[in-house]
C-alpha cells in the first residue's frame, strides 16, 4: 500500500509501481471483470485526491492512467475533474 501511495520502486530490475500496476492489468485483462473499460480509444479521468491539490504534488490516480495509456489500454488521459473541497 505505501509502495502504490508513493508510486515507489518495486522488484528488481526496479520498476515504479504505477507501470507495474499498468503491465499487470494489461497481462490479465482478458481474465478481469474491468476489461470493458480499457481499450485503445478510451479516455482514462484520473480521480482527484481527498485533498485540494498543490503544485506538484503527487498524484497516483494520474500515474497510473499515464501508465496505463502507455500500455496501450487508453488513448488519453484527461484531467477534466477537479477537487473544490476537501473531504473531511
């Protein structure tokens, strides 16, 4: 969980774990319920954080949309929903 919330580096060779997470989908999506969402015209909409975003800052949920369109299971991402409030 901290190695996904950091986007940090896993095995070796090392490997962030956005890119990991994006080649394992790809690896298994005939076998995943969540199949019919990725394909290569879809557009992947990263969700925002709980809190207000600051300038850069990390955010996974985009990592990981990046990662997956460079897997070829999207053609874009787009970064259309922005966080007004923070949840409490």
């Amino acid at each position: 969980m901290l190695a996904l919330k950091g986007d940090g580096f896993i095995q070796e060779p090392p490997i962030l774990i956005s890119k990991w997470v994006a080649q394992t989908v790809k690896r298994y999506l005939g076998v995943l319920s969540l199949s019919s969402f990725f394909s290569e015209n879809a557009v992947l909409v990263p969700t925002p954080k709980s809190s207000l975003m600051q300038a850069g800052t990390l955010w996974v949920p985009n990592r990981l949309a990046s990662a997956l369109v460079s897997e070829g299971l999207g053609e874009t991402v787009s970064l259309c929903l922005v966080r007004t409030m923070p949840l409490s």
